[in-house]
C-alpha cells in the first residue's frame, strides 16, 4: 500500500473524444479515478457516474481498482437499442416483401 498509480480516463461524443491522465493512490477504485479527472476536466457534460464504465473495453464497476497504466472508459447510452432497430428493419422488409407479391 501507499504507492500511486496512474491511469486515463476516456469519454467520446460523436464528435469529440477526450482522454484525461491521472494520478491517484494505488489503492483508488475507479470512481475514485473519475473523480480525479472530473475535478482536472471541468466538464459537466460527462456523465461522470450514472453510465457504464469499462477498462480497456472490459465493463466494470465502479467499486473495481485499476492498475497502473488501465485506460478508464466513461460509454454514453445507445442512442437506441441495436436489436430493435434490426427488429424494426426485418418487420419493415417483410412488409415491403408481402406487398410486392400481392399487387
């Protein structure tokens, strides 16, 4: 115990990205390394702690620790679900099939 870490913290809009480096004690949970990079990014357009949150693509919680050098991902929410859209895609392909065939 006692020694620090450092890791980054990322979060992507559809038209921006941002990574903020850290450094934090080496027994900090992820929420402990959001709160770091919430204080240095001053932005309240992050959903700082109410989405999912990954390392490395990996999902996590935010109770987790990270190790030296973990890359904190910050996911926005689906716009929509993807498998109601595909649902919704194949219904509509259907429909259009059913009314070649009949007039």
């Amino acid at each position: 115990m006692g020694g620090r870490k450092r890791c980054v913290v990322a979060y992507a809009t559809r038209d921006e990205q941002w990574l903020w480096a850290v450094e934090v004690p080496a027994e900090a949970t992820v929420a402990d390394v959001l709160e770091a990079a919430r204080r240095i990014a001053n932005r309240d357009d992050v959903p700082w702690g109410s989405t999912t949150v990954g390392i490395f693509g990996q999902p996590c919680t935010l109770s987790d620790i990270p190790t030296e050098g973990d890359r904190i991902e910050i996911y926005r929410a689906l716009a929509s679900d993807p498998k109601a859209r595909r649902r919704e895609r194949v219904q509509n392909q259907r429909r259009a099939a059913r009314g070649g065939r009949s007039g």
